[in-house]
C-alpha cells in the first residue's frame, strides 16, 4: 500500500473515530438540558406555515392552553409551527424548549425559544423529542413532519417507547393518508387494525388538552 493511501485511510478512521465523540456529547448535553422537564408536550409541523395561516394559529393557541395548564412545549426551534409552539409557550410563560438542528440551509432559532439545544445528528435530536415528552402533537407538514409521527408510531406500537397520546391536529389535511393506511396496511395485514387506535384526533386546543389529560387521569 503507498504511504499517501494508507495515511489517507488512516486520517479518515481517526474523523470518524471522533465522530463517536461528538454524538456521545450531543447525548449528554441533552440528557443533561432536558432531564429537568417533566411535564413537556412536543410539537411537529412544517417549518414553512406562514404567521396568518389557520395552522400557525391553532398550533400558537394549542401551546398556549397546554403552558397555562403548567404544560412545557418542545419543538424543532425553527420557524413555522415551531415558532408557533414556542410562541405560545412563551406568551403562557411555560416553558418553551428548542432542539434546533444544523443544516446545510440556515435556519434561524425563533426568538420564542427560551432554552435551546443544538443539535447535528437528527437521531440524537429525536430521542430527545421523544424520551422526555408526555404527549405529541403532529401539526400538517412535509417529510420531516411524517418522519417523527411515524417513527412515534413505530416506538409506541413496538412498545420500545411507552404509550402516550400521539395527536393529529387538523384532520383534514391527513384524511387520504388514513385511508390509505386502512385500505393497504391493514388491508394486507402489516399492521393491526388496532394500531390505528394509537392515533387520537382534535381539532381546537381544549380538545387536545382534554385528551392529554384523560389519558393520564386514567
């Protein structure tokens, strides 16, 4: 092997031994920051709701209602939906939590963000939305948004995350994707029609806010 290649692979091993390094400090920092919050809701939906639109309005009254009844909010930190959660956590004087992430893209913190946690690895970011939450809430959104309510879905139907209320707020907007789970998942038996029970469904803050109260009442 020539020395040029060898130190080449050599240098590329040690990167992605440190590599290790930093995702175990972006655990740490977390468990750390979020250990303190026990009684936290977290929030997902699209980064590109604009300020008048009726999801922004919803979401902003939903965590306003939720941090009066001594709910924390935790979101993505981002704008759209998220800026909403944090707002109205903000606007209760609850607790509003940011798990921001870097991408190749800017993405400013929105300034309703009273703790923020940065983060570079997604999965890591996804533990913490998960590990200390009491509830979800999934606003309409796009791929990401779809990739945290289903991997919810996974968790809490693998039982590998305790069961908790995962709400769809703004029925509508999911109708074909239910139906569509109905007529193929269930229909070719890769999942339980029971599984669908997994979901509950609001659509103004006090319905959600009873949800996630009768379930711990319970």
């Amino acid at each position: 092997m020539r020395k040029e290649t060898y130190e080449f692979q050599n240098s590329d091993m040690l990167n992605e031994s440190w590599r290790i390094f930093r995702i175990m400090g972006e655990f740490v920092e977390g468990f750390d920051s979020m250990s303190y919050y026990k009684n936290a809701v977290s929030m997902f939906g699209s980064a590109r709701t604009s300020e008048d639109h009726p999801c922004y309005k919803l979401a902003y009254e939903t965590a306003k209602l939720l941090g009066e009844n001594k709910y924390d909010i935790i979101t993505g930190g981002g704008p759209g939906i998220m800026e909403a959660g944090n707002r109205g956590a903000f606007d209760a004087n609850a607790e509003s939590i940011g798990l921001c992430i870097e991408l190749p893209f800017e993405q400013k913190t929105n300034p309703y963000v009273k703790e923020e946690i940065r983060f570079r690895y997604f999965f890591a970011r996804k533990v913490m939305f998960l590990k200390y939450a009491k509830a979800v809430i999934i606003f309409p959104g796009g791929f990401g948004t779809m990739d945290e309510m289903f991997e919810t879905l996974t968790l809490i139907q693998t039982k590998v995350l305790k069961r908790m209320p995962l709400i769809v707020m703004n029925s509508d907007y999911y109708t074909d994707l239910i139906e569509w789970i109905k007529k193929y998942m269930i229909g070719e038996n890769y999942i339980d029609t029971e599984d669908l029970d997994l979901i509950k469904y609001a659509e103004t803050p006090q319905e959600t806010l009873n949800i996630i109260n009768s379930f711990y009442n319970k």
